[in-house]
C-alpha cells in the first residue's frame, strides 16, 4: 500500500472496526496511529466525561471492552508491515506478562520497560517490503491470537491461586516449641517434610 492510498485519520478508526478480527494483511504506520489517536482521544473523553455524569462509566468499560479486539488486531497487521510477525509480539507480549513470575520487581519492571522499547520501535518504524498479495492468517497464528489475547486473565486466575497457599491447613501444625534445660524456647519445624512450607507463615 502505498502513501496515497493510506485511509484518513477518521477512516483508519473505522477500518480498525471493520476488520475486527482481521490479523493477516498490513497496517501502515499512519493508519495505525491514526486509529491509535482517535482511540485514546475517546478513551479521554469518555474518563473525563464520568466526573461530570457519572453513570458514563458503563458506556467508558463496554468501548475498551469493545476496542480490546480491534487494538490486537491492528497491532498484529502493523507487525506485519514492519517485518515483524504474530509470533514475536505474541512472544514479547507473553514474556512481559509473565517475567513477575520468575524475577524480583526491580529485574522484571526492567525487562518489561526494555520489551517496551522494542514493541514501541516496531510501531514506528516504516513500511518493510512485503508481497502484494496477502495470505490470510495461518490456524497457529489465529491460535496463538486467541491465546494471547486470553493471557491476562489467565495470569489473573494463576495469581489468585498462588495467594492461597495448597498448605494453609498445615500452619496450625508446622512450628513447636523447644525449650532446653535453661527455659529458652524457639520454635522449630515439626519435621522435614512440611519445614519448606512452614517458612511461608514464617512473618504471621
């Protein structure tokens, strides 16, 4: 697609819409931040608007509810026209995501301040060569869409379960007190097996 033929500020919004679950093909920069403009002006609008009338709030969840699908799509279709394709920013998106599970704060904010960077790049750099015809989107690459889509609340669900611990029925029984001749106690682990878990109640 050449220059010319790139839609306006307001028909790249509207095209965002039409091709709602659209990943193949490609979004040149403008028209991709062309919608991206006029997406988060509404998003303004709309935040500001709750202050003045509050019940505006639902109409404000139902558009980024709404806006979810059409923002991965033309995120996908932009990779694609800089060269890049679903499998990196799936892979990027992913490791950003999970990079809490396995890092410290600090190393992870890092990470993800890094894979940033990179996605922000992607965005803005020009149009790469790609062939004039385009191929629709493979079964994987519409799988690996879903998936990503999905992660957060699947990130979501997993968090909740790691704050309940599998071992909380233990922490009556995991420490005891042992005194020597002296009168001085500490507590100890009842025994090896549960030791490793009762240093999780260790700070109750």
């Amino acid at each position: 697609m050449s220059v010319s033929d790139t839609p306006g500020i307001w028909q790249s919004y509207l095209n965002a819409f039409r091709n709602y679950f659209n990943i193949s093909g490609y979004a040149p920069r403008k028209e991709f931040w062309s919608f991206t403009l006029i997406n988060v002006l509404f998003h303004l609008l709309l935040i500001g608007g709750i202050f003045i009338f509050p019940p505006l709030v639902i109409i404000s969840v139902l558009y980024q509810l709404f806006s979810l699908i059409p923002v991965a799509s033309i995120t996908v279709r932009r990779f694609n026209d800089a060269g890049k394709s679903i499998w990196t920013l799936s892979l990027l998106y992913i490791i950003a995501l999970g990079i809490d599970f396995v890092l410290p704060d600090p190393s992870a904010g890092a990470i993800q301040f890094l894979i940033g960077l990179y996605i922000l790049y992607i965005l803005i750099r020009d149009t790469r060569e790609h062939p004039q015809t385009t191929e629709k989107a493979t079964v994987g690459a519409k799988i690996i869409f879903t998936l990503t889509l999905i992660s957060p609340f699947l990130l979501l669900i997993l968090q909740h379960f790691q704050a309940i611990s599998p071992y909380e029925h233990l922490k009556p029984f995991c420490t005891q007190l042992s005194c020597d001749g002296a009168g001085n106690c500490t507590e100890v682990s009842c025994d090896e097996q549960t030791g490793s878990f009762c240093a999780d109640f260790s700070s109750d």
